[in-house]
C-alpha cells in the first residue's frame, strides 16, 4: 500500500569548491551592501558629490581601484570552481588572506562602530570560512603519480635477477 514515510531529510556533504564559491557571493554580497548602506551616513553624499570618499578624491583610479576589490570576490566566485583543486586551494588561501585587512579597514575613520563593526566581524567570519574550506580541502584516497618514469616502473613486472 503505502511506503512508510521518513522524517529525516537528506543532508549530503556540499562538495569544497561549492561552499567556496558560497561563501565568497556571501562575502561578496555584504562587502557590496556594505558600501551601499555606507551612502545612509550623514554628509556622505555632500562629499561624493564634492569628490571625495572617505578621504580619497574621486578619480579614474579610485573607481578602478573600488571595481577590483568587488571584482575580485566575483571572480573568486568562478575560479573557486573552475581552476583544478590545488590552484583553487591557493587562490583561495592568498586571497582571503589578503582580505582580512581590506575588511578590517572598514574601521578607519571611528564612527559608526556598530554598523561598520558589524560589516567587519561579518566579512572576517565569511574569509574564515573560506580558509578553513582551502585549508582543510579532502584530499583523494590514492595518490596519482604523473612521471612517466616511476609510474612505468611500477606497472612493470619485477623480474628475479640471473
């Protein structure tokens, strides 16, 4: 008649470079809405409008610059699932590693504690995620060997000596 129903859902392990690739639209998402929600703050678009962010004035390279650092997360997106398993590794350990202080400095400037330290500790907790997923990346049960040589060598029979 009627197959018993089960009430425990299927919780299969994500596989590493999907929850890279989560983890950096999260970062990449909050470091965006972020700088969004940054236009809110008083006085702040009196300044764009007079050329300046933060204390930096508004120029080809600091729109350059500013493009980067959201590009980087996007791209980070993409390569966390296409370069092969090592490259992706340490892309993704130097990368997020470099984006600890590129966070932390969300803090310069001391106003809005709560806002701009809720954006750090946000963003600091997603990159540690990230390089603990690069970091602790599974690696494969057997080990392939690419040299031509010893991988020849193993596959041949061993031949009792005269």
């Amino acid at each position: 008649m009627n197959a018993p129903r089960t009430s425990t859902l299927e919780d299969a392990p994500a596989p590493v470079r999907t929850k890279l690739a989560a983890a950096w639209a999260s970062f990449m998402f909050f470091y965006i809405y972020v700088d969004y929600l940054h236009l809110y703050k008083p006085g702040i678009v009196d300044d764009i409008l007079a050329g300046i962010v933060f204390e930096f004035d508004i120029s080809q390279t600091f729109a350059v610059s500013a493009l980067a650092l959201v590009g980087i997360p996007a791209l980070m997106i993409l390569l966390s699932t296409i370069l092969p398993a090592r490259a992706s590794r340490i892309t993704n350990l130097v990368v997020a590693s470099l984006y600890v202080p590129v966070s932390v400095f969300n803090l310069a400037g001391g106003s809005w504690l709560y806002f701009y330290g809720l954006g750090v500790v946000v963003e600091v907790a997603i990159i540690v995620l990230i390089l603990r997923f690069a970091w602790a990346w599974p690696r494969s049960a057997t080990a392939v060997d690419h040299h031509p040589v010893r991988t020849a060598a193993a596959r041949s029979p061993v031949l009792p000596s005269a």
